[in-house]
C-alpha cells in the first residue's frame, strides 16, 4: 500500500492483485484491492472486492468500514450506515468508522445521532481537529451557538495557533471578531476542500445571470470578446466558464494554492495569481471592465476596503459584479452580536468543508443559505488611468501541468 499511498495507485493495483491471485483466501488483499479501486472512482469493482473480503471474513472490521465508504459515495446512505454500525460494533475504538457513521447519520437527517458519534469520535482521538470542526459545525447548523463555542474552544486548548477555530470560535460568540476572515483561515480551509469543491452547495453560487450582463453579443448570438475581467477570489474557476465568452482578457486571484490548482486545469484563464483579493483588485488604476467576486466578500465584514480597491481597479463605467448570501431572519437570536451593518458568522463553506469526503447536507436553518438572486453590481467611477501592467504575485500558467482561492 506504500505505493499507493505514493499516488502510483495503478502499479498498487497491478501488485495487489498478484498477491490476491497468491492467496485468493487471503481477506486483507481484497479489502486492500477495494481500496486503490475506491481511489480511482470504480466504485462498484471496489465493493465487489470489500465484499469478497467480507465473504471471507464477515469480522473484518475495515472492510465494513470501508464498503461503507463506497455505499456512501452513491448516495445510499441508509446502507453505509449499516455497515458503519457493523464496524464500530466490532471495533468500538474505531475512530474513522464513528465520524462516517455521523456523516451517514447527518444525511439521513438523524442528528441526535450524529453528534453522539461525533462526540464519541472526539473522546477517542482528541488530537483529531477535523471532527471538531465537523461537530462544530453540525451544532451551529442547529443553533446551538454556545455548544459550538465550547466546541471551538476546546479545539483551540489543544491546537492554539489554529486560524481556522480562532474564526469560528468568534462567529460564535462575537468577541474579537476580525474584519475579514483571515489569510491563514482561508488557505487552511481550502487547502482540503478544493478536492470537493466542486461538488459542494457553494458550486452552484456563480452569477450566472451576472455574465449574460457583463458584454454585448455581436448580433448573432455569440459573445463579443472584449472586456479585461478579473476573477476576484476565483477559486476552481466555476465563474470563469461563464464569463470567458466576454473576456479579451480573464485573470484570476485567489489566496488558496489548491483552488487555483484546479482552475489551472480548466485552460480558462490568461493569468492565475496567487494573492489576496484586496491588494490586487487595486494594484493597478482602471485595469477592469469587470470586476467578479462570487461567494467571496462573505468572507469580509467590513466591505470599504474592498469596493474602494474595486473604485480604483475599475475603468471608467465598469462593473463590480458579486453575490452574497442571506443571513438567516433569526440572526440576532444566534447570540452573535452585530457590528454596525455587519455580522461574522461561520461561511457555509465551512460547514461543508467540514464535511468534505462525507455525505453531509446543510441542515433546516441554514444560516448561510443563498438569497435567490443575490447578485450585486457596482460602477467605477471617473478617474485612474494606465494600462495593465506586470504585478508582483505568484504566476501560474493555465498550460502548466502542475495542481495548482
């Protein structure tokens, strides 16, 4: 398995299948073979191979756990979470077996459930972060604001420098709340989640509306290519695909390494820049026709910096296009006091990403649910001048084969 592990997971198959023809009665090699067929997405050869396993050895603990895994990853989550009983019934100390029961327990909508296996997760492996923040998050999701706190706080007694709690613990309770998320709580939250991003809720939170306003058509339907576009926070390049048509020129900035990786593949922009939004979108006077930000500026309590960087970057008449999400009518009953006009509240990329890999949905309530045509679009104003010019950043090629918000 070391060369799997390796991402060689094609030689992997190759060796475990000649030793599953050495001992074909051996139920570790077909719990083994699941698995490097699991990484490659062949999800029914990998749960014929859990289930030879199984056949073998119906105790085998992992291979309950991972068939599980495979069930869960066709959205059958009814039978994933039998085979996840079946492996913490056998193996009671199995930490991974409790937290995918909770993920299966969260789908099926039993959330009682869910926090008991989560917490009993977190008494077996405290040094664990990521199931605090999925039990953080489960518990804020049902407004259970000072739960979630402690939760955060006890994360942040085991694992002080963690930008990530600090945040979240703020969102709960208010107190030293930043004026945007930090960069540190950004790249960690993403640096995991880019994996899955795609497949998220927050993926569907592009302007699609927004493009369609964003150029004029030549009058046969196709798209005038003449706008400079920034893809401001453009994380896997979602927005891109739609506001491509109109772009002369499509640049994206994002803080997150891994979400530009997988913009990198999508050949769409003309230049990745590793940044922070802020300081870019103003580096240079009148550098825009159009300015995008979706999904981002949650992510930001006071808004002044960012749309005076955006007054600055925008030529003459153009567009800060963005979108928002909606505050759930309960706010103030969360127990999280306001700032004037503002309020930090747990990004519902948070929750997600505390789920990634799981089959996690967003519970009743959800305070961070998308308002219905959340789009907003600002002007820039007279003034600025000077063209485009080479800025200081990381550059990623999109024709770089490399991974590269």
């Amino acid at each position: 398995m070391v060369v799997s592990q390796l991402g060689r997971v094609a030689e992997a198959e190759t060796l475990i299948r000649k030793a599953v023809e050495l001992s074909p009665d051996y139920p570790d090699a077909h719990n083994n073979l699941g698995n490097v067929l699991q990484q490659q997405g062949r999800d029914e050869e990998a749960a014929g191979s859990y289930e030879r396993a199984l056949a073998l050895n119906p105790e085998l603990a992992d291979a309950h756990n991972n068939l599980g895994n495979t069930l869960a990853r066709q959205k059958r989550y009814a039978d994933a979470a039998a085979r996840y009983e079946r492996a913490v019934a056998l193996r009671p100390d199995m930490g991974d077996a409790h937290v995918n029961l909770a993920k299966a327990y969260e789908a099926l909508d039993r959330i009682p459930d869910a926090l008991t296996e989560y917490r009993q997760a977190v008494m077996l492996r405290p040094y664990h972060f990521e199931t605090y923040r999925r039990l953080g998050a489960l518990l804020y999701g049902w407004h259970r604001i000072d739960e979630a706190a402690e939760v955060y706080r006890k994360w942040l007694s085991l694992d002080p420098e963690s930008p990530v709690a600090r945040h979240l613990l703020s969102a709960c309770t208010g107190q030293d709340v930043p004026g945007r998320a930090s960069d540190d709580t950004v790249r960690t939250m993403f640096k995991s989640f880019a994996e899955s991003f795609d497949e998220s809720p927050d993926a569907n939170r592009v302007p699609r509306a927004g493009a369609g306003g964003a150029g004029r058509d030549r009058g046969d339907g196709a798209a005038e290519a003449r706008l400079e576009i920034l893809d401001a926070g453009c994380g896997t390049g979602l927005c891109g695909e739609h506001f491509k048509p109109f772009a002369r020129r499509l640049v994206g900035v994002d803080l997150s390494f891994e979400m530009i990786q997988k913009a990198v593949v999508r050949k769409l922009y003309d230049d990745l820049i590793l940044g922070e939004l802020t300081a870019f979108v103003g580096a240079v006077a009148a550098a825009w026709d159009v300015v995008i930000s979706a999904d981002t500026l949650v992510y930001f309590g006071d808004l002044a910096p960012v749309m005076a960087a955006a007054r600055r970057g925008l030529r003459p008449g153009g567009h800060l296009v963005f979108t928002l999400e909606r505050a759930d009518e309960a706010g103030d009953a969360l127990g999280i006091p306001h700032q004037p006009a503002r309020t930090l509240q747990p990004h519902r990329s948070l929750r997600a990403w505390g789920a990634q890999r799981g089959p996690a949905r967003a519970p009743p309530g959800d305070a961070g649910a998308p308002a219905p045509g959340a789009q907003q679009a600002g002007r820039g104003s007279p003034g600025g001048g000077g063209a485009l010019s080479r800025r200081a950043g990381f550059r990623l090629s999109p024709s770089a084969s490399r991974r590269a918000r």
